[in-house]
C-alpha cells in the first residue's frame, strides 16, 4: 500500500530538519538562516519578529553565536557556506525557542512544521539517550575485562618468571667455609 505523497514530503522535510540540528555549547540549535528556511520566511523577517518579541526569547531559547563558534559552524556545516561571509552573527535557536518563534511568525505554514521541528528534536533526544546508555553498557564491560585481565596478566607474569628460573636458574649458594682438619696450635 502506498503512503500518499503529503507524507513522503513530510517525512522527507523531518529528515531536513533533522539535518540542520547541530550542537553548540552542548546545546542542540536550529541556526536563524535554517529556521526561517524551514518556516518559509526570510531571516531578516524572523530576526525582525525576534526583536520585536524580545521579551519571549529568555536565553535558555535563544543565543547569539560568537565569532569563534559562527567559524566553526561554518567549517563543520556544508549548508553554512554563504553564512562565512556574513558579518552578522547568527542566532541559534533551542527547541523552545523554535517553537516560540513559530509563535511570534504566527504565519500557518510556521505552526504547521512547528510540529515536525519538535519531533526532529525528540527523535535527537532519544538518539542521544541510547547512545548514553550504550555508552555506560560499555563502561561496564569495560571495567569488568579490565579486571579480568588485571588478573590475567598476574598469572602469566608468575608464570614467566617460573619459566625463567627453569631456563637460567641462579646460581647456588656458596659452600659454607670447610673445617679443618687436624690440631690448632695457639700461640702465645
């Protein structure tokens, strides 16, 4: 049975958003440029609505990037190309902080992918939180063979040292000093 075509664009534009999440400041963020992309306005119009709604952006929604991490980005991100020579900084934007734009823009095509917005963000999360998982599975097996080995390389250091002492053994003891034989004159 086929899906119809509304849903394949859809879960493609998911697999869009999905691609222009990136980490900053161990923050996941949709960058201004993205964002009004994926809303289907212009960033200077976002940017526009932003400032006007300062008052709903607190920090923990939205940021602007420093130069150091605008380069970064820039080096580590294909789509940012044309964001190099930009001398505006870009804001980065955190999941609430999407949806609180979608908000402000109040255009029906913004609250519209809201949706998908949030649902890219989610799946990020839980990605993120199997890999942790995965990752204290593996600190675990980690520590139980370095354990393991721990006591393996005990015994074949004892072992070594057995084998050496086979093939070179040391040297005996020197033979206690020999009595003699016969009378001690003493002298006086």
């Amino acid at each position: 049975m086929r899906t119809p075509k509304k849903t394949q664009s859809l879960t493609t534009q998911e697999r869009t958003i999905e691609t222009r999440i990136v980490t900053i400041r161990g923050i996941r963020v949709l960058l201004d440029l993205d964002l009004a992309e994926i809303y289907g306005v212009s960033t200077k119009a976002l940017n526009q609505a932003i400032k006007r709604n300062a008052d709903k952006f607190p920090n923990d929604f939205m940021f602007q990037l420093a130069p150091q991490e605008k380069a970064e980005v820039v080096t580590n991100c294909d789509h940012l190309r044309r964001l190099k020579y930009s001398p505006v900084l870009p804001y980065a934007f955190t999941e609430h902080g999407a949806i609180m734009a979608a908000n402000v823009l109040n255009s029906p095509a913004a609250v519209r992918l809201s949706v998908y917005v949030v649902r890219a963000f989610v799946q990020m999360r839980e990605l993120l939180g199997g890999t942790r998982e995965l990752a204290l599975q593996l600190a675990a097996l980690d520590r139980r063979l370095t354990g393991r080995l721990d006591r393996h390389e005990v015994a074949i250091i004892e072992v070594l040292h057995r084998i050496m002492t086979l093939i070179d053994p040391p040297p005996p003891p020197p033979e206690p000093p020999r009595r003699r034989i016969g009378f001690v004159a003493r002298r006086a």
